[in-house]
C-alpha cells in the first residue's frame, strides 16, 4: 500500500499552565492510496501417482501468480495525538507536536503514519 495523499480533522483539547499549553487531539483521517497485492503457488504435481506402474510416475512442475490492485482507493481511519505550546514572549510560543494515524485494513492490509511537527507561532 503505497499513501498517496491524507488528511485529518481533529479535535485538540488543552489546559493552560503558567507559559506552558500541554494539549491532546483526535480525530478522523481519510486518504487515497494506491494498493497491490499478488501471490504465487508453486510445486510439482503427479498427476498418475495412483496408477500401479512398477516405477513411479513423473512429477510436473507448476506455477500460478495472481495480482489485483487498486488505484486511489478512498481510505479511512482515526487519529490520536498530543503536544506542548510554549509562550517565549509574549506574542510568540513554540509547539512541538505527535500525531498517530491508522487506517482501516484494506484487503487486509494494515497502514499507520507517524509524524512529529514543530513550529513557531505569532499571535495578533
């Protein structure tokens, strides 16, 4: 599975102590993702192996692959997160921020994103 593009809408909650803004998020994720899955079999088959031959038939070998994907495929999930606003002056803070994101399984195949952001903000 290859994430192509996602976005999130969250909900962030925090409680102000002293210069520090400590804070928790969550939400909903979405996204488009490109998805591949194969398989292949192989092995070797005896088609006669219960005719009464004096010598023992002989084996074929075989081989199957299969592939189905998807292009751009809507993908859903949830999200969770937290971080810390620090006011420096008084109309400048610095946040440092984690967000976990986990989409839904997909053919069963499972996609999570971590990210950590950091920033500089001025406040009007």
């Amino acid at each position: 599975m290859r994430i192509t593009d996602y976005g999130t809408l969250r909900a962030r909650a925090g409680y102000e102590v002293g210069n520090f803004l400590p804070f928790a998020m969550i939400g909903a994720a979405f996204g488009r993702a490109n998805i591949v899955r194969s398989a292949t079999a192989s092995g070797q088959e005896n088609p006669n192996a219960v005719c009464p031959s004096p010598r023992p038939p002989p084996c074929t070998p075989f081989i199957f692959s299969e592939s189905d994907g998807k292009t751009g495929a809507f993908i859903y999930g949830w999200m969770l997160g937290g971080g810390l606003e620090i006011m420096v002056m008084p109309q400048v803070f610095l946040r440092g921020e984690y967000e976990y994101v986990a989409f839904s399984p997909v053919w069963s195949i499972k996609a999570n994103i971590q990210t950590v952001r950091m920033g500089v903000g001025y406040k009007f």
